[in-house]
C-alpha cells in the first residue's frame, strides 16, 4: 500500500491528540503555570481537532482548539511508475478573540501552544513512516474574521514533508 497525503495527515494528526498534551503540560511545570494563572495552558482534548472545517459548530468551542489542513501538494519528478509529491499541511492552536484588554495574554499563551506544537513534531519526526524527516515552518500569530462578531486567533506551523509512489 502507498503511504499517501491521507494517511500522511491522519498519522500527524495522532501524534498530537497523543503526545501534544503531555508538552503543554512540560511548559506549564516549566513556567510554574498552574490552573488559574492567566498563562497557564489548558490541554485540548481529541473532540477539538477541526479538519478543514470553519463551520459554525466552532462557535461552540471555548478556549483553544486545534485548525488543520493541506496547504499545498505539488508534484515533482512525475512519470508514469513514480513520482513525489511534496505534502504541506498546517497545524495551528486558535481561540476566539474575546477583545479583552488582557489580550496579549491570549498572545502569549498562543506563542506557548505553538512551542508545544514544534516539541511533538521535533521530538516524533519518524511519524511520516520512512520519509526524509519533515521542514517545519513557525506561524506568526493571526487574526481573521470568523463571521460578523467573531475574530479568530490563530498561531502555529506548517509542516512539509514528501510521499512518494515507490
């Protein structure tokens, strides 16, 4: 069976319900973060992974969850008994902006997320099944218009890494 882009993402996406929480709670021991700080990191449970879907059960979501997706999937040297396909897929911690005037704690609790966010991947690089060890690229933090009342924050990375015919 060819390892292709779906398996490729349903495997990362393992990953991190699996070990990201155990990273955000290294931070918080690290930081001295404890619940009720207002930098201290809620794990994200499994029920808060949105697969290419801004829909309107995201605004049933409190705190942060989790936004993936493919970015992009060219093709390199394709002929017809091989080829390689270059996977870019993005992984991003969001929230909905509340407007407070704390945001920037908000902020700083995204820049948090996406530490724990590399770690995963930084410390798992065999995830891609016997492929050249993934190019991780570090987001800025965002903001977008979810609707006409909510505004998205988001922060996280974009990962690439290659499938292959063979």
């Amino acid at each position: 069976m060819m390892y292709d882009e779906e398996m490729m993402i349903k495997d990362v996406e393992k990953l991190f319900k699996a070990k990201l929480n155990a990273e955000i709670d290294c931070i918080n021991t690290e930081k001295g973060a404890t619940l009720g700080d207002v930098l201290f990191l809620a794990n994200i449970p499994d029920d808060k992974y949105v697969f290419e879907t801004l829909d309107s059960r995201l605004l049933n979501y409190t705190g942060f969850f989790i936004m993936y997706g493919i970015i992009d999937t060219p093709m390199r040297e394709a002929n017809t008994d091989n080829f390689i396909e270059d996977l870019t897929m993005t992984f991003q911690v969001a929230t909905f902006d509340k407007g407070e005037k704390t945001r920037s704690n908000t902020l700083y609790k995204l820049l948090r997320y996406r530490r724990a966010l590399k770690a995963v991947i930084f410390k798992n690089p065999d995830v891609f099944r016997n492929y050249a060890k993934p190019l991780v690229a570090s987001l800025k933090p965002e903001a977008f218009p979810y609707d006409r009342k909510n505004i998205i924050l988001t922060i996280g990375l974009d990962i690439k890494a290659s499938v292959t015919a063979n």
